[in-house]
C-alpha cells in the first residue's frame, strides 16, 4: 500500500460551490486587491460574502485539508465533516496583510468515502475564500502519467473529437482532445484501484458526466471565468483490482466543451 496526496486547485470541479451565483473567482490585480498574489496558483481562489454559501468536497481517503485566508475582512465559518458538526472558526485577522494557511484539516480518517463542507457563518458582506484543497489517499497500485493520446484511451467517434485545443502547450505532452458535441464520449482503460483524470476547464468548458465499470454517473461542470489546464476532472479509489473502464461524456452540448489531457493509473495490460 502506499499514499496518495493529491492537490486540487479552487477552480476544480469537483468542488461543489452553492449557491453558485453566490460565489465567484477573485479578481487577479493588485488595484483590486493588493495581496492576491499571495494565493496559490497565480492568485487564484473562490469566495463568497454570502452567509449560508458552502463549498463542499467528497473524496476518497484518509485526510484533508482546506486552504484559504484568514484577513481583516473576514469572518466566521463553520465546519462539518459527514454531516457532523465539527466547530465554528474565526476567519479575521488582525494581521493588516492576512494570514494564508489550513483552515480545516483532519487526519487519520478510515479510508474511504468523506465529504468536507466549509460555510459561511459571518455577517453578510464578511469574505470567505477557498485558495486550494489537498487529501490524502491509501491505494495498492502505482500510478503513471498516461498521456491522452495513448491507446488506453478510447474515442469511438473520431469526428466527435478534435486535438487542435487553445493553449497546447499547457497541456501534458503538449496534446489534448476536445468535443463540443453533446454525447461526445470517451472512454479509459486502467488496470489499478485508483485514477485521476486530468483537463481543462474555463469559459468555453461545460458539463460533463464520469462512470466507472458502468456504475452511477457523477456530473460535474467545468465552466469557469479563467481557462486553467492540468486540473482534475475526476479521481476513483477503491475500486478494487483488475480491469477497469472509466466513461467521461460532454451532456452540454454545443454550449460548453469538454477537453481531456491526461490520467494517473495503471494502464491497462
């Protein structure tokens, strides 16, 4: 067995902002904010003045842990862990430039499925933000880099697919595939108890749909305000050994793409 930490960013689909139009990417100048180079990734983060507003995450594994803020400006935000209330937390600072760090972590959980939901429990007009999260996960497999050009990734309708994507070279290997058809669909084969996929998202992305082994699909959207490549569409673990096939489908349409780069597994023999 080994670990598996991985880091998503705050524009990473798999983090359900709600109400959705109540929260926004923060503004990436210093005449809007001085300081918000101090966040990860550029400057990137996500935040609310609404109370009630939650972020919340599920994943499989053992720990994680939410970063964000804590400014003059902010407030207090509350915690719960698998529907149980863990505390409320004080966000402000008197610090006049702020403070960048956890907000919440957790250890030693029982491996397997957890969701983490951070909210808004200030004054309306208080800011909450979320910079980038990080779990950690037990798997048995190794994981390798699998390019999206690789023959264990299957595209049964060629002309639904295209490899002529904006900023190639942020990609992996400087290759991606896009669709902008709804029902475009892809499938990859893995031999390992774990996977990640990785994208794109921004703009001209939309929503998407992940299955495993034919199992339930999870929809996600990866519309967002900035393009952002090298982002996790989807992660599984425990899926137990042998062959796997993981099922990705653009269900938006002409109105948002879907486009792939890459995955972490063990290829399929």
């Amino acid at each position: 067995m080994s670990v598996l930490t991985t880091t998503i960013d705050n524009v990473d689909p798999l983090i359900n902002y709600s109400p959705s139009t109540q929260w926004s990417e923060g503004a990436r100048d210093t005449a809007t904010d001085q300081y918000f180079a101090r966040y990860s990734n550029g400057g990137t983060f996500t935040l609310t003045v609404t109370n009630g507003a939650y972020a919340e995450f599920t994943f499989n594994g053992t720990d994680v842990a939410i970063f964000g803020a804590k400014r003059s400006n902010h407030g207090m935000y509350a915690i719960t862990l698998d529907n149980n209330s863990i505390g409320t937390f004080n966000g402000s600072t008197d610090d006049p430039v702020g403070i960048w760090g956890p907000l919440y972590t957790v250890n030693g959980l029982a491996q397997g499925s957890h969701t983490v939901r951070i909210t808004h429990a200030g004054n309306t007009g208080q800011f909450l933000d979320v910079d980038y999260i990080t779990f950690n996960s037990t798997i048995n497999s190794h994981l390798s880099t699998i390019d999206d050009a690789d023959p264990t990734f299957i595209y049964p309708a060629a002309a639904q697919w295209s490899t002529n994507v904006a900023n190639a070279s942020q990609y992996n290997a400087s290759t991606g595939h896009i669709t902008c058809l709804g029902g475009g669909t892809a499938f990859y084969i893995f031999q390992s108890d774990a996977v990640q996929l990785y994208g794109a998202v921004g703009p001209s992305m939309g929503q998407y749909a992940v299955s495993v082994d034919g199992g339930a699909s999870s929809q996600f959207n990866a519309q967002k305000e900035y393009f952002a490549s090298n982002t996790m569409l989807y992660a599984g673990s425990n899926l137990g050994s042998g062959q796997h096939n993981l099922s990705i489908v653009n269900v938006q349409g002409q109105t948002g793409c879907l486009s792939l780069d890459y995955a972490l597994a063990s290829p399929a023999k």
